[in-house]
C-alpha cells in the first residue's frame, strides 16, 4: 500500500470542517495528550480553537524540543546547482515561462561555491536545482555528490522527484536526506499552480516518500508551500503523510519545513496569507504532536522571527543563503528562485543562537559512525 490509498480516505472539506469546529476542550485534551498525541489531537491544535492557548503551546514545545533534542541548532546552507526547469509553477522564479538567463554550474563553478561555503563553517549541506532531467539529471547530480563527498559530512538534495533505482545511486554516491515537497495537498487545485512540466503529475509526486523509504535513505524532509491554500487543511495532511511514512519505514528519519510564499518575479501573491501568530501555532502543534521529528527553519523568515521562534520547536536552521546559481561565489547574476528575508550572515545567526544559550552545530553526523 503506498500513500496515496491512505490519501484517498480523507476529504478535504471534512478535514477543514473538522478542523474548524474544534472546541477549546478538543485543544485541552490534546494538550494533557502530549507524548501521546494523534492525528485528532493535531487538528485540535492547529485550530482557531487553540489561538487561546497559545503560550501553553510555546512552553509545552520548548520543553519537548529541549529534552529530545538538547540546547541544539543544526545548522544548513543551501547551494544551487541550476536554475534550468521546465515545470511551470505560479509561485516559482525559476518557473519555465520566466524569461532568464539559465545557468547550471559546470564542476570549477561548483567547487568555487564550495570553497566560500567551508570557508563560512559548513559542514552540512543542501543541493538544490531546478526541475530539467535533460540537463540535470541523475548523471549529473550523481557527478556533483561525488566530486563534494569529500569535503562535507552531511549532503542534502532537494530537486526533481526521482524513481527508486535512482534514489539509491544517489544514496550510494552520498545522499544522506531528500527533501521533497508536495507544495499542496489540495489535488483539485493542485493542477491550477502547476499547469506544465513533470511536476503536474499529482500522483507521482504524492508517492515519492514512498520511493524514498524503498530506497532506505537515512531522512526525508516533507513540507508544503505555505499561503497555496489553506495552511490548516494543509499541514494536517503533511502529518498524515509523515504519521503514514514513520509506521511503514520505520528506519527513516523525518523532518519537516515550513516555507511560506515569498516574493520572486512573476509570481503570485499567497491566496491564504499565513501570518507570524499562525506559524509558530503550527509549529508548536508539530512538536507536541511529533517529539522526534526535526523542524527545519529557511532564510524566507525575518531576523526577528527566526530569533523569537528558536527555542519554541525549531531543531535546524540555515543562514547566509543563496537561491541563485553560483550565489556565492561568482559574479554570474542568475535570477533567484525567491526573496530571502534574513540577510544576516551565518557567523552572525550563529552568534544570536550562542546568546540564547543555544550551541550552533554546524555538523550532523559522521559517516564513521
């Protein structure tokens, strides 16, 4: 049984009615049920319902995060490989229709970013292209891992999905996670946001986790775009996605992202804003549903967010990003895939993380071990 039979099960009007007639008692209950928490309990509290106990959250997911996790943030920085896509999304700046210079890096180009990138203290980092098989494929992303294998511990990909025989070439090559996101759950207007390209096929790309824990790669990142559709309906369905991939492979790590629509050329406004309020009630929703899953937090944020929500859920952060081609090290001038909002460089967010009493790690883990 893949996800997409579990899927099927739920509607999402009745997932939103539900949602919106949770009472204050529902987000009690599903308070006193933390560390036990289920998927009703999860609707309860990403509900209007539970605005009102919003501080209890925050204490509640601070505690959880701290005794998991420790005084830790993990720390990522994003390279981007290639700007070349043939999707046509109506958030994306590197959208088919958008007319740019597109630039892929050749092996110097990418070996240049690298340097400035261990140079700033990575160790941890994330691949990122756009969506174009012919011109990065898996020949070349399996060319790309290789040649900065020995320079990083930790490698991340989050580009086209792929089938499972291809995930593990990139496994054995030294993908440690993929990050793969649905954008929406929403299927009917899913079509709307992704008119052309690969990416348009719904049901190839609700099933890649699944192709992911086949491949028995060591974690998956899911997420949706937040501001598509509603973020509540939405994000039920992300934890429905990773309550279904944690039982059925079970060896996997998890984690989850919460990237909100940011301004990028030619791209649409959020249709359901979600505001600063909001987004630190799903996040403190998602740690007392889900003690172990790690929540990453990108550069869209402000530096006041990103400092305020530290301690309140968030496990990874990335700093001093580039959403360009060669962002780092060239003078190439490739059009970002989106508007960053903290500009800070990672020795100064590492500093903030320092003076809340937190330790920075720039590594995840050690291929010895």
């Amino acid at each position: 049984m893949s996800f997409r039979k579990v899927f099927d099960c739920f509607n999402w009007n009745d997932i939103s009615q539900s949602i919106y007639s949770k009472t204050e008692k529902d987000v009690v209950g599903a308070l006193n049920n933390s560390g036990n928490a289920t998927l009703e309990d999860f609707l309860a509290l990403i509900s209007p319902a539970a605005e009102k106990y919003l501080e209890q959250m925050a204490q509640l997911s601070h505690k959880i995060t701290e005794r998991r996790f420790g005084k830790v943030i993990q720390m990522y920085i994003p390279m981007y490989l290639s700007n070349e896509c043939q999707n046509i999304c109506t958030y994306c700046g590197f959208s088919y229709e958008n007319k740019l210079e597109r630039i892929t890096l050749s092996e110097d180009q990418i070996l240049q970013e690298v340097r400035v990138i261990k140079n700033l203290g990575y160790d941890h980092i994330l691949l990122v292209s756009g969506e174009a098989n012919k011109t990065v494929g898996v020949e070349y992303f399996e060319k790309v891992i290789r040649l900065i294998r020995p320079l990083f511990s930790n490698i991340m990909l989050e580009v086209q999905p792929l089938n499972t025989d291809q995930y593990i070439r990139l496994i054995e090559a030294g993908v440690n996670t993929v990050l793969v996101y649905q954008e929406t759950y929403h299927e009917q207007n899913y079509k709307t946001y992704h008119p052309k390209g690969k990416k348009s096929n719904f049901n190839y790309r609700i099933e890649t986790p699944d192709r992911l824990g086949k491949a028995d790669v060591h974690r998956i990142g899911l997420g949706v775009l937040l501001g598509l559709e509603d973020w509540r309906v939405d994000s039920f369905f992300t934890a429905l996605h990773l309550h279904y991939l944690e039982k059925k492979y079970w060896k996997t790590k998890y984690s989850i992202s919460f990237p909100r629509l940011r301004p990028a050329s030619g791209c649409q406004q959020p249709n359901h804003p979600v505001s600063d309020k909001q987004l630190v009630q799903l996040i403190c929703a998602y740690r007392i549903f889900n003690e172990n899953v790690e929540l990453s937090l990108s550069t869209r944020e402000s530096p006041k967010f990103r400092d305020h929500i530290m301690k309140l859920g968030i496990t990874s952060m990335s700093a001093g990003s580039k959403t360009d081609p060669g962002g780092y090290s060239t003078n190439l001038h490739a059009l970002e895939q989106f508007e960053i909002a903290d500009e800070r460089s990672p020795k100064e967010v590492a500093s903030m993380i320092e003076a809340q009493g937190y330790e920075p790690v720039w590594k995840d883990w050690d291929r010895a071990f």
